[in-house]
C-alpha cells in the first residue's frame, strides 16, 4: 500500500523573496517562495503585482538569494534547500520556468531541528 498526501490550496506564507531583473534587464521582478512552490511575480501598469510563473520544487525552499554575474544584465536566483543542497536558476522566458544552471551538495544533514548543547 502506498499512501501519497496532496493538499487542495497551496501555502500562501511567503517564506522568503528575492528581488531582481530575472527575465530580461531592466525589469522590476520579485521572485518568492511558498514552501515548495516558487513563484515569480511582476507588477503590471496598474502597479499590483502579477505571476508570472508558478513552479512547484521536489523539496522545501530553505534560503533565497538573487545575483548578478559581472558584466552580465540579467540576475540569477540562488536557492537552499532542505536536503542541504544549493541550486542556481536561470529564468527561461521562451518556456516561461527557471531552469536549473548549477547544483552543489552544500550539506548532507539535510533539515534538522536546532539542538542545544547542555555543559
């Protein structure tokens, strides 16, 4: 028997963001994490933010960060994950979806809870 859990609304907590220029230079974006699922957002002429895209990840968004290579107009995001690995995407706007660049094994502890040390 297997068992598989699906929920029928997605988180709405933002658990962390990133701002940058993801998908062409000089445009104003905002790219957020609900858990899992990382989401892009952009505001429109009116000035309230729309999504862009909605991408769902295998593990839980840990740490974000946007940067920019030098020289280059565009930013990449920079994520952590809860099985200590960070990964690097570039946002691909013919299939409109951040595509993996670079992965590393940062940690192999994975999520753990704090532990404190009696003496």
């Amino acid at each position: 028997m297997h068992l598989y859990a699906l929920t029928l609304q997605k988180g709405t907590a933002i658990t962390c963001t990133a701002y940058g220029n993801f998908s062409a230079p000089k445009m104003h974006e905002v790219a957020a994490s609900h858990g899992k699922v990382l989401e892009l957002y952009r505001p429109d002429t009116n000035g309230k933010m729309q999504s862009v895209c909605s991408m769902e990840a295998f593990g839980l968004i840990r740490a974000m960060s946007a940067f920019r290579l030098p020289g280059a107009n565009k930013d990449y995001l920079v994520l952590g994950s809860d099985s200590g690995r960070i990964s690097v995407l570039e946002f691909n706007k013919e299939r409109n979806q951040f595509e993996r660049v670079h992965l590393e094994t940062f940690g192999k502890s994975g999520c753990l809870p704090a532990r404190s040390t009696v003496f």
